[in-house]
C-alpha cells in the first residue's frame, strides 16, 4: 500500500501485477468455453501485496483484533449486535492506514463505522489508533469491499458511505480496475437508506471527472452541492491528511463529491 500520493501513482509494482492479472483474464477469455460462462474472476480494484507487518500492528492485531475485528462471513451483518446500539452507520471503503477513519470516528462519537481494508498492515495500523485513542466505534473487516457489501450489507441498511483516494489506477488501460464504476455506484446506492450520503475525495482530476459521471448518471443519487460545478466543499469532518497538505502545497487538486440517496 502507498499512501504518498505520487507514489499512488507510480505503483510500477502494482501496475507489473495488474498487467500479469489482465494478461490471465484476456488468456481465459480466449478459450471457446469461456465465450459462453461468466469470467471466473472478477476484476478487482486491488493487487495483493507482500505488506509487512510491524511489531506494533501485529501486537494491534492479536490483542485488539478478537474485539475490533469482524470476520467475513458473507451474511448480513448484525450491526446493533456488533455495535451495542442502533447509530447511525457509516462505511469507510478502503481505509489504508486508517489514520482518516480513527480521526472521524473521534470526532462522531454518536456514529458507528465499519472500515474495510484488504491490506493487513494497514488494518493492524488502524487497530493500533483505535487502541491509543480509545476509539469504541469502529469495526474492521479485512475483505475485498465488494463482496462485503454484496454479501454483509442489507439494502437501505446504511447512513453514510466513505471512499477516501481509492486507487486512481492512472493508466488508461487499468482504468477497468477503478472502484467508482457504474455496476459498484448502483451497488452502494442500493445499501444506502433514503437520505443517506456518499462521499468520495481524490486528488486525480481524471478519476474525479469520472466519479463525477458516475454519479450523476447513477438515478437513485442526487448531488448534495452545488451542480454547476458538481463538486463539494471539503466536509469539516474529513481531516486533510499530511500528503494531502504537501499536495495542496504543490498546487495538486483534491476533489470532494457529496451525493444523497433520494
Ligand atoms: C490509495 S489507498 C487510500 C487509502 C486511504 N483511504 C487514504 O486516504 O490514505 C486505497 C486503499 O484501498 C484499498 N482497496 C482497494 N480496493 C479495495 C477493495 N475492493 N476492498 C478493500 N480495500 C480496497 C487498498 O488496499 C488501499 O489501501
């Protein structure tokens, strides 16, 4: 995982591994079965990486994890159970290093989240924050998010859904590997409850034009800023990470989409 954001766009590994995984469907695609079944895999807005754990994130992880972490267990979550309450309910779609979802969680103590992270560092760093910080309101699942929310989110089950710098896969032809695509866009509508909100930050101003057509062209969504420009203030909730800053310093954009579910 790279949280630098030029190095987000510079993953030459990832983009080694995307080829080689591309290169594996277009190869399966070729045989005459597979003209008339569905792909065996679908494509995924992640690459797995060797990520190594730190000391600190595997003592998170064996001593937090039992109460932080939730298996995936492909049927629907029990969020009342799990939280202890009926609040309102937040999903965070990779979290990376969690250092975002610990500061939101803080500061909405009323408010439930339930990050979703594929990278194993990266969970045992947030479960580290939620340790120093005393955060009770955050759950972890280490799980590809699509198949979470297919499978562990009922419809009109949710208040809000967050999706901070997903992978920008810059390159035109990993554009496929993109999370914020049509198919996933209706998906995620579809697990939200009527009023329910939809935020998305990236500071790749392709990937932001391409949210932004998603969006609009997704039926159930509304945006809730100001359509001429169609994207939103920084919500004072969403913290400006230290690579942000350093972006914003060197006159790299961010942009913010703020949409309601009607
Ligand atoms: C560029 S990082 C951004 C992390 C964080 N939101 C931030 O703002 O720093 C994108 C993260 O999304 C995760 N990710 C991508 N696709 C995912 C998926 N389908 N399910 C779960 N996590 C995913 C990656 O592992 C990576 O950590």
């Amino acid at each position: 995982m790279t949280h630098d954001p030029s190095d987000r766009h510079n993953d030459a590994a990832a983009d080694k591994r995307a080829d080689t995984e591309a290169q594996a469907d277009s190869d399966h695609g070729a045989t005459p079965a597979a003209a008339t079944t569905p792909p065996l895999r679908r494509i995924r807005s992640f690459v797995t990486r060797a990520g190594r754990l730190s000391n600190a994130q595997q003592r998170a992880l064996d001593e937090l994890g039992p109460r932080f972490k939730l298996p995936y267990t492909g049927v629907p979550l029990d969020w009342e159970a799990t939280f202890g309450r009926n609040a309102p309910r937040v999903l965070e779609i990779g979290f990376g290093m969690g250092t975002t979802t610990a500061d939101i969680a803080a500061q909405r103590p009323g408010d439930d989240f339930l990050g979703i992270e594929v990278h194993e560092p990266g969970v045992g760093a947030l479960l580290k924050l939620i340790g120093e910080r005393q955060v009770n309101n955050i759950r972890v699942i280490q799980h590809d998010a699509v198949e979470v929310i297919e499978h562990m989110l009922a419809e009109d089950s949710v208040d809000g859904v967050h999706i901070f710098f997903p992978d920008p896969w810059h390159k035109a032809r990993h554009h496929k590997r993109r999370l914020i695509q049509p198919p996933f866009v209706k998906l995620l509508a579809s697990r939200l409850r009527a009023g329910g909100y939809l935020h998305l930050a990236t500071d790749w101003q392709n990937y932001a034009e391409q949210m932004l057509d998603v969006l609009r062209a997704e039926p159930a969504l509304t945006n809730a800023s100001d359509e001429a420009s169609g994207y939103a203030p920084r919500p004072d909730y969403r913290p400006v990470t230290k690579f942000e800053r350093r972006g914003l310093r060197l006159g790299h954009g961010v942009w913010d989409l703020l949409f309601t579910k009607r």
